[in-house]
C-alpha cells in the first residue's frame, strides 16, 4: 500500500511540473492544482492515518489519531484554492490585455528575437 500511495504522489508530481512548464497558461492553472494534490496526499501519507479512532483526546480512551494532518490539509486546500481563484484571475486579465494565452505574452505568430 506504501508503494501505491507513494507512486500515486510522484505521478501526481511529475505531472504538476510538466504541466507547470508548458507555454499556454491553462496547463499552468492544471499543474499547479496537481502539485497541490500531491501536497495534499503527502501530508496525509505523512501523518499515519488509522481507522475508527477518534481524532481528539477524551478520558478513558487509548487510542486516538493525531489531528495534526487533518487540519493542515485542510489549511492546504483552502490555501490552492485561493491560490488557483487568483491564477484563474491573473491568466484571464493577461488574455484579455495581449489577446493570447501565451505564458510569456507573446502571440503565436510573433516570431522570437533570435540574436547571432
């Protein structure tokens, strides 16, 4: 199970900073919720969840999960959310202002200053 989870976080990673790296902003937008993801799972796998214990401390009970992982995922995702709205916003006023959806702002058929 240990492979599987971290297989799933290197795959979600590898495919957060291909798309990161891409020159269109909307695999930009993709790449870095899937980074977020991988974050996310990370966390969780970092934490050693159990099943069927309760997260806060009461009298009588030994067993109980650590709550710690639960609340900074939970703080992670509402931190890629705010995060994403802004990027969405940011990709949006930058194609509204140049007319394409290009990271550098250039359009397509511009070609680049090659100096000899």
């Amino acid at each position: 199970m240990e492979m599987l989870v971290a297989s799933a976080i290197g795959i979600l990673t590898a495919a957060g900073i291909y798309l990161c790296l891409r020159g269109r902003t909307f695999p930009v937008v993709l790449g870095l919720a899937m980074l977020s993801y991988a974050i996310n799972v990370f966390l969780f796998a970092m934490g050693r969840l159990v099943v069927d214990r309760p997260p806060i401390y009461e009298k009588g009970i030994t067993d109980y999960t650590d709550p710690l992982p639960q609340a900074l995922v939970l703080t992670a995702i509402v931190i890629a959310f705010g995060m994403t709205a802004l990027v969405v916003v940011l990709s949006l006023r930058s194609f509204l202002e140049t007319g394409t959806d290009q990271v550098d702002g250039k359009p397509d058929d511009e070609p680049e200053d090659i100096a000899p």
